[in-house]
C-alpha cells in the first residue's frame, strides 16, 4: 500500500486535488511551477522516511460559533490527499449507513432528509399505536464537547491499525497525527477521515449495544429518535460512559438533551419538522449581519446563500431579502 501512495501518479492526483478550487494562490502556483521537481522530492521524502510535517498557519472562523483552522502548508497538504485517496475507502467500508459527514454521496441535505424520514416512520408507528399517545416521538440530540481538540492520539492510532498493517504507512499516520501536539487539526484532510474513524466506534455502540434504529450523526452532532423517553434518557447516560471510558470524550453539558420532536428539530442550520423544513432564525440573523458589516452583498454570495436557503421553504423568506438587498435572483 505504501508504495501505491507513494507513485508518482498517485501523488500527482493528489497534487490535482489538493489545489482544486485554489489553484491560484501564491503557495499552489509556485509549488507548481518546479511541479515535477517537488513531486519527485516529495517521493523521495516519503520513500526514505524523512519527510517531517510543517507547521500550521492558524486563523479563527466565526460561523454558528468560533472555531481555530489549522492550516497546513500546501506539499502537506498533497501528502494528505495521497494517503486518503488509498486509505479512505478501506475504512468508508466500515462505517454505518447513516453517519454523513464528509463522505461521498452523504452530506447535510441527505441527513435531513433521513432525519424526516424518520420523523415520519415514527409518526406513523404512533398513531396506530393503542397505548402511546399522539405526539410523543422524543429526540435525544447530543454533540461532543471540543470535539477535534479531544481527540486522543494513542487510541486513534490503535484504531487505525486495526485496518492499516502496512507500517510504513502507519509510520506516515503517526507523523501527520502528531504534527499537532493536541487532537487533531480542524482544516486537515486527514481530520476529516480520522473524526470519522475515531466516532465509528460510537455509531456501532448505539446501533450493536443499545440497537436504536433511529440513529444519525453528522460530525460529532448525533441524534436518536424514539417513541419511549425514558430510554432516550438511559442511552444518553450510556453514551456519555461508553464516550468517557473508551474514547476520551465528553458530552457537551448543555447540548445533550431529550425533547419532542413536535416541535421541530434543530439540526444541521434547520428547523425540521415531519412535512416541511425551516431555516434557523439565527442562521439568517447571522447572514443579515455580515451583510450590514460589509455594506452590501455580491450576487455571487447571495446566490450561495440562496442556494442554502432554497433547501427549506423560505419562498417568502427569499423573496423578502432579495428585495431588501436589492438584489435580483436569477431565475
């Protein structure tokens, strides 16, 4: 295997994916310039075992909250996507049906529309049920305090072995992994497939061990959907054990609780109910207040919000901003 992500082809693909959608930043276009020349030094890097991981350049990115970037220098960056486009689907094999971050074919719309579907299977268990009264589908929704910050090395690498026996692509992992001496950096490829890797363990804990069937996570953003709420509230202590004892994380204490559906869940920057999905209020707050701090918007950024916004039904929502932006949407 070490070998396949070390071939020049291989590296070269990497390099392609590396600068896709930045081709044209300073750092990309002068690595490119010699481009031959650093691929092969990189190889020799690798194949010789010298290479060594650079250090991060680190900014701060206000969205739903404030998080650190991490990011790595760009031949690192390449060395990245060498290792995940050999070692990714090894371990996409091993992950549950519905985890859906970063992987192919998943994504946020597609945990939405199985968290509905969902909603709608347990509505209609309800209310053909004789003894549970109507609108009692409870959620648990949970997320993981400092997630990416938490994450220990030690067991992360023990887990990766489980599937990778190559060592000198174990040796590889271990140099990427410790180029950050706490969890693992936010902005990495690399982080990306190992959140996934380390939260695997979890998704099959829920559905082996505590077999709820109406589980999804997004990230470390996880819920479960069921009829009984004294059960929800048993699995949450269960999963705060099972996180403290064999992965080193803990529970957000104010974003893990038991509610009913009725209501509407929050997740993933909607509101969503069993027939129609919202935006969140917070979410177009925030999208108006950067609008007022930059004193207008492009069509360029409208239009990636639009698109955002079109996944919920916000016609009359839509069309009132693009009136008070003064923006026209193409039709």
């Amino acid at each position: 295997m070490f070998e396949r992500i070390t071939d020049f082809q291989n590296l070269h693909r990497a390099y392609l994916g590396a600068r896709k959608r930045k081709r044209y930043r300073s750092s990309i276009l002068k690595f490119g310039y010699r481009l031959e020349e650093n691929l092969l030094a990189l190889r020799f890097e690798l194949t010789h075992k010298t290479y060594k991981h650079g250090g991060y350049r680190e900014f701060v990115v206000s969205d739903s909250k404030k998080r650190t970037i991490k990011a790595a220098p760009f031949r690192d960056r390449v060395v990245h996507h060498a290792l995940c486009n050999f070692i990714e689907p090894i371990f996409d094999k091993s992950f549950i049906y519905d985890s859906y971050a970063c992987r192919k074919g998943k994504g946020t719309h597609a945990a939405v529309l199985r968290l509905e579907k969902f909603m709608k299977s347990l509505g209609r268990l309800n209310r053909v049920g004789k003894t549970i009264p109507r609108d009692t589908v409870y959620c648990l929704k949970c997320d993981i305090s400092k997630y990416f910050d938490s994450v220990d090395h030690k067991i992360l690498l023990e887990l990766l072995r489980r599937k990778i026996k190559d060592e000198n692509v174990l040796w590889l992992l271990d140099e990427i992994i410790r180029s950050d001496p706490r969890g693992i950096p936010i902005g990495n490829l690399t982080s990306q497939l190992f959140a996934n890797v380390y939260l695997n363990e979890l998704d099959h804990f829920v559905k082996r061990e505590l077999h709820e069937k109406y589980y999804l996570r997004y990230m470390d953003d996880f819920l479960i959907l069921n009829l009984d709420k004294k059960r929800l509230y048993k699995d949450k202590e269960l999963i705060r054990t099972f996180l403290r004892d064999q992965l080193k994380l803990e529970l957000h204490p104010k974003k893990a609780e038991v509610f009913p559906v009725n209501a509407g869940v929050d997740f993933l920057g909607y509101r969503i109910f069993q027939d129609h999905r919202l935006l969140r209020k917070s979410t177009v707050r925030r999208f108006l207040r950067r609008a007022k701090a930059r004193g207008k918007v492009t069509q360029e950024t409208f239009q990636s919000w639009y698109g955002y916004a079109t996944f919920a039904n916000s016609y009359r929502l839509r069309e009132c901003l693009s009136r008070m932006l003064l923006i026209r949407e193409e039709k």
